[in-house]
C-alpha cells in the first residue's frame, strides 16, 4: 500500500496540536478521520483546516457517510463527536472504517486542573486511551503513535535530557503520560504485532503560517505563549514572570519551545516510521529544538515580533517548576529522520500573526 491511500484515525483532531498535524497529514496526502468531544476545543478550528488546505486537497478525499452523531466539515475528511470513555461509540466508528493507524492527541493537559480533580484526569486520560487500545485490538488496527511530553522527565537532574533516562511524574496530569507510557510499553512487550511510537514534547507554541489555526485556551491560559499572546492583544494586563532568582542567565526559567508546525511534521515521520517493515515495539521519541530559552528572552523576542510592549511583573516561584528543562534531539534525528526548523524569531512571528488576526480566538469576543 501507497503512504498516500492510508487512513489515519486523529483523536482530538479539533485541539491545538490535532489540527496542525492534519493539515500536514492532509498534504502528504494521508486520508484523515478526526474524533474529538470538543471539551478544549471548538468546531470552527475544522472549519478552519478546510480553509488551510483547501479545495484542491479537498476533491481528492473521499466522502464517509456515518448515521450517527456526525459533522460534516466539508468535502476531504469525515469527523465525528465522539468521547473516547464511550467504548460503543468508539467501536462504531472502527466498524466502519479500517484504519491504518492511529494518533492519539486527545486528553487535559493543564498540570493545576489535575491537582485539583485529579478524577478527571485518570478518567479522561488513563480511561480514554484504555478503551482506545481495547477497540484497536479488536479491529486488528495496532499502529499509535502517543502524545507524551516532556513532564515525563520530571524535575530533570541533568540536561538535555535523554529518551533513556529515569521518568518521574510530578503532579496528576504528568502521572497519567507516564502512566500511559508504561501502559504502551506492557502491551507491546506482550502483544509484539503492536508499534508504538511515543513523542514526548516539549513546548509547543506559535501557528500555522496562514494565522488560520492556533492555541485557543479557554479561560485564562496557564502556559507562557498564550498569556503573553493576550497581554499583547490587551485581553490581561500584565505578564507574571514566575521566579527571577533561578540559577540561570537572567534567573527567569529555561524551556525548550518548539513550533506546532514542527511538532506536527514529527508526527508525520513518526506514522511513517511505523510503516517501515523495521520497527517493532514501543519507541519514544523527544520532540524539541534543543535549544533552551529563558522567559525573558521569550518576552523580547515576541516584543520585536509583534511591536507591542509587554508588561511584566517579577513574582515568585510557581510551584513544581523545573529550572532548565530541554530536549536531547539526536535520536529523532537519526531514526526518525526529523529536526526541528523553527528558531524563536519565527515561532514569535507565527504566534503573533494568529493573535493579531484571531484576537479572541476562533469565536471572537463574546457579547
Ligand atoms: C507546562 C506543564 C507541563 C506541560 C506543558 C504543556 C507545569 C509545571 N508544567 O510546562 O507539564 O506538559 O506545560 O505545554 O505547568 N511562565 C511565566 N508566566 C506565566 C506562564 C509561565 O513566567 O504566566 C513561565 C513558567 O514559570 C515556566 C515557563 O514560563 O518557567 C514555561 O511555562 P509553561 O508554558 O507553563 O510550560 P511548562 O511549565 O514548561
């Protein structure tokens, strides 16, 4: 079978992430099916993908017809609400496609939420990816590729930090993406058929080119892009820089931050590493620059991107909070074949170029 004609199943194809990586899969010419019960996303993102590729990619997709709880969103791909915990749900959607293989995206991902419903988060996560493999195996369709991150690494002792290193959970989110990852790791261990790609990321942040997609928090955002993205729209006055006293060039914290566009186009080496006839069993993989970054010199990069000032106010530590943390990127370079393109300056500019089109996000300002 050509690359082209395989059908990838995207589970929270709606997020940030998720429809960043279907354009790409869309042009590579994968045939993509998207599930997401929209509980951190919005269905205009999908309408905006549409936009992104457009009818050309369109005409060469075929239509799905499903008689439950479908959307249609435009003519290229199939897309259904569906919760991963609904097993029968899930298995419908299984029955009538075969896919080839799955990425799964779909899952919380805010460290203080999951501190304080910690329920919430190992129904959602732990549960959802449970049914997920359940419902693979019974369709004989064993190819994943996982969303991990880098919170897998903990508190990390020495950096960059290396795929073969000790995992150490912080907090509950964190628990359920190592979790995850051994769960993936027991079932190929028992089950050989499986290939397993884990990508751990680091920090996602800025655009498509187009300003079409991009991250759309609800409510006040937790992570450094989006709050700074809203301070320079006039959506939060000021920035809080978490801790000014770390041992590092100006105290503020180091993070690797990388580009959704390169973020997705690990995604489209790793399925295609799970199609050589080479791989076998459950591999993870850092997806990062490699290259560390510091609050403050995220703060002025964005300022020259955008033109617009941000002020800031100099705080405390914010609890769990590694100094340095960024990725070790040989491995993927050498077995998957991929590095990431992005430096700073253009992660700014794309963050930017969304913010100043999409102000308030893919449904405007509310009345
Ligand atoms: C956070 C999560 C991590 C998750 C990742 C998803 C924590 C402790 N970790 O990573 O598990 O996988 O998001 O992208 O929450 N900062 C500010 N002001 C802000 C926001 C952030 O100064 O308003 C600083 C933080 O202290 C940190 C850096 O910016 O030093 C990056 O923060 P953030 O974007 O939240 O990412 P992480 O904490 O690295």
């Amino acid at each position: 079978m050509k690359m082209e004609e395989k059908l990838v199943l995207v589970t929270g194809g709606a997020g940030f992430i998720g429809t960043h990586t279907v354009v790409q899969l869309l042009k590579e010419g994968f045939r993509v099916s998207i599930i997401d019960n929209f509980d951190n996303s919005v269905k205009e993102a999908l309408d905006r993908v549409k936009e992104v590729v457009g009818p050309a990619l369109a005409a060469k997709i075929e239509f799905h017809f499903l008689n439950f709880d479908l959307f249609m969103v435009g003519s290229f791909f199939f897309f259904l609400q569906v919760d991963l915990r609904n097993k029968d749900d899930l298995d419908k959607v299984f029955a009538k496609s075969k896919f080839d293989g799955v990425i799964h995206f779909a899952g919380r991902k805010a460290v203080g939420e999951s501190v304080e419903y910690p329920r919430r988060y190992f129904d959602n996560n732990l549960i959802g990816t449970i049914n997920l493999y359940e419902v693979m195996a019974k369709y004989n369709c064993k190819k994943m590729v996982f969303s991990s991150s880098s919170t897998v690494y903990g508190q990390p002792e020495k950096v960059p930090c290396v795929e073969d290193t000790e995992l150490k959970a912080m907090n509950p989110y964190g628990r359920t993406k190592l979790f995850l990852e051994e769960i993936a790791r027991d079932i190929s261990q028992a089950e050989p058929d499986w290939q397993i790609i884990l990508l751990r990321y680091f920090n996602p942040v800025a655009a498509h080119e187009s300003g079409k997609i991009g991250e759309d928090p609800k409510g006040i955002p937790n992570n450094l892009m989006p709050y700074i993205q809203q301070v320079a729209v006039g959506r939060l006055p000021e920035l809080n820089v978490y801790g000014h006293d770390y041992p590092t060039r100006d105290g503020t914290a180091i993070r690797d931050y990388i580009h959704v566009m390169d973020l997705a186009d690990g995604h489209i080496a790793a399925l295609k590493k799970l199609f050589t006839p080479d791989f076998k069993g459950c591999v993870p993989y850092n997806l990062g620059t490699g290259r560390g970054t510091s609050v403050l010199e995220m703060v002025a990069a964005f300022e020259k991107a955008s033109g617009k000032k941000i002020p800031m106010k100099l705080c405390p530590r914010r609890a769990g909070d590694a100094t340095a943390v960024y990725a070790a990127v040989d491995k993927a370079a050498k077995e998957l074949g991929w590095k990431a393109k992005y430096g700073i300056e253009e992660m700014c500019r794309d963050q930017w170029n969304w913010a100043s089109k999409n102000p308030w996000g893919y449904q405007g300002k509310k009345a």
